[in-house]
C-alpha cells in the first residue's frame, strides 16, 4: 500500500468541477501557470522525473490509522530533505525487510527484532530511534480482562494466549520470554494463537477468545479501563530504529540525522511541529547504534533457538499454528 500527502491506500479524493462559466479562464489560467513552471525546470528535467524517497512501515494498525501516524513524519522529510518522500505500507514484517535489503526502500521503521533480522539479511543500519514521551525505551505488557481471575503469570498455565506477529518484539518475543521465565512451556502449558496486529490480539481477550495477550505499552493503553488490566510487564526495551540499507550513501544518512534530531534540536518551530504527531512519533529522535539492540538479538536466539535472525516466520511460531 503507498499513499502519499493527497492519497490513502491508492485512492485519490475527487476534485468538484469547475462551474461550466469558469472553465476556459480556468484553462487559461493553468496553462500559464505550467508554462511557467516548465519555464523553470532545468532543460529535460519534470517534478515527476524525481524518484521519490520511500519510507517503509509495517501495517501495525489498519490503514487510515497509519496514514494518520506516519504521513506527517513522511511530509517533514520531504521539507527539511528538500526530495519528495512517500510512505510505503507492508502487509507483514518480513515483507518490510525485504523491500529495504532490496533497495525498494530508503528509510525502514523497524521493531527491534525485525531490525536485527534485517542486519542479519543485509547489514542495515539504525540510524537513530524513537524517544516515545522522551524515553529511549518501550515496554511489553501481558493484559487479561479485568474480570480475569488469572493473577500471576504462572496462572496461564492450560490457558491460550494472543500473540501478535511472529516477527513482533513486544507482542511474541517478548511475551514468550516472560511465559517461559514463569516456568510455561509455550505451545504445551500455554496454546498459542497469533493475530498479526496489537489490537487485534487484545480484543481477542475482551472477546474471551484468548485468556491474555502481548502487546506494546501504547497500543495497551487504549484497553487499560477499557475492560483489560496488566498481568505483568516487561523489562526496559530498547526504541523503534529508523534502518537506511548498508549501500545508503553516507551524505543521505547524514542528511537524514540533520533532518530528524539536529534540527529539531536547534529549531523550536521544528520541535513544536513533531510535539503535534501522533503520542508514538511526538518524543522526537536520538542517534542511536547496533549495539544497544544486542539485548534483543541475544533473547531472539535464546527463545527460537540459534538460526533465530534467518528462519521464517512461520518455523517462530510456538506450536505449528498460525
């Protein structure tokens, strides 16, 4: 899915008419106004000749809430970059990957263990991560209802429980790996199911479909008195990445920085402008590197094992079943 600033999903607004009186001075008019244009652009060269930069995000929520998160971000670039940006929607996470080892992609928002998987793949790059409400970290939360009479983790125990995507940090690794540490063999004392998004997984609970779920702390928040509670909470867990590929030249990469944390740190009409974007993006950026996602590297291969960063999706799942 790809939309643009004047797009959603590929479709275009329709434009009223032009009363029948107005038309031909309106012609006139646009002629003029392309003739100048024209007039302007270097010799051979038109505004659609320019291959637009593409920002890569997983489909984490349904379409008209991604567009409402990331399209700002993606307008910001295109100001301070000076290059026309889209966004491109991916259909899963491993789609994602692929689109930016491939050079589909300029730019990739990535979970932590999807990063690290895409650096196994092709060396990609973090460049900098969200400050989410100022904070370089994030958590998981484990959520039953509110009516639960599950208390502990270990009370799961023969219970099913709701996992996001198999690629997802905060609603399958890391939930797993606080089952386990509760003493639960997933996919024998604990049945797995997967919805693929967040919200999906914690209306599976309100649903009773599921006994608790995994999800990330700010998509929780939307269900905390809502009917759902949390069970428990993970440790600390290091930001979303922005990744460029490794064959990003380094002035893109520098003018990316410029764009996402130097400026807005000298330009208060800059800061002021991302305090406006949705509460995940509103914190800002900061530099970041490989290593503070080594954490999550290391809790992917003890979890699903040493080939962690390179199986598919599908050999993640802890019983077979998607």
């Amino acid at each position: 899915m790809r939309s643009s600033s004047g797009t959603l999903g590929g479709v275009v607004a329709k434009r009223p008419r032009l009363a029948r009186a107005a038309q031909p001075l309106a012609w006139v008019v646009l002629g003029a106004l392309l003739g100048a244009v024209a007039a302007a652009a270097p010799s051979g060269a038109t505004a659609s000749a320019v291959k637009p930069y593409r920002l890569g995000v997983v489909g984490f929520y349904n379409p008209r809430l991604m567009y409402l998160k990331y399209q700002p971000l993606v307008d910001y670039l295109a100001v301070r970059t000076g290059h026309p940006w889209e966004l491109e929607i991916s259909a899963t996470y491993q789609g994602t990957v692929d689109a930016l080892c491939s050079g589909q992609l300029t730019l990739a928002y990535l979970g932590p263990l999807t990063y690290v998987r895409a650096h196994a793949a092709c060396d990609a790059v973090p460049i900098v991560r969200l400050q989410t409400a100022g904070k370089p970290t994030y958590r998981s939360y484990v959520m039953v209802r509110v009516d639960s009479n599950i208390h502990t983790l270990h009370d799961l125990k023969g219970s099913s429980f709701g996992f996001g995507s198999p690629l997802s940090t905060s609603s399958h690794l890391v939930p797993r790996a606080m089952l386990e540490r509760a003493g639960l063999v997933v996919g024998k004392d604990i049945r797995c199911r997967y919805y693929y998004h967040h919200d999906r997984a914690a209306r599976a609970v309100l649903m009773r479909d599921v006994a608790a779920c995994g999800i990330r702390d700010i998509a929780a928040a939307r269900f905390i008195g809502r009917g759902l509670r949390i069970l428990a909470r993970s440790e600390p867990l290091p930001n979303f990445p922005l990744v460029v590929s490794s064959a990003t030249p380094k002035s893109l990469r520098s003018l990316l920085i410029e764009a996402l944390v130097d400026i807005p740190q000298r330009d208060p009409l800059a800061r002021r402008q991302m305090a406006g974007w949705d509460e995940e993006l509103a914190g800002g950026f900061a530099l970041t590197a490989d290593a503070e996602f080594e954490p999550i590297r290391q809790l992917a291969r003890k979890i699903f094992g040493p080939r962690a960063l390179e199986l598919s999706s599908r050999a993640l799942v802890c019983d077979g079943r998607s």
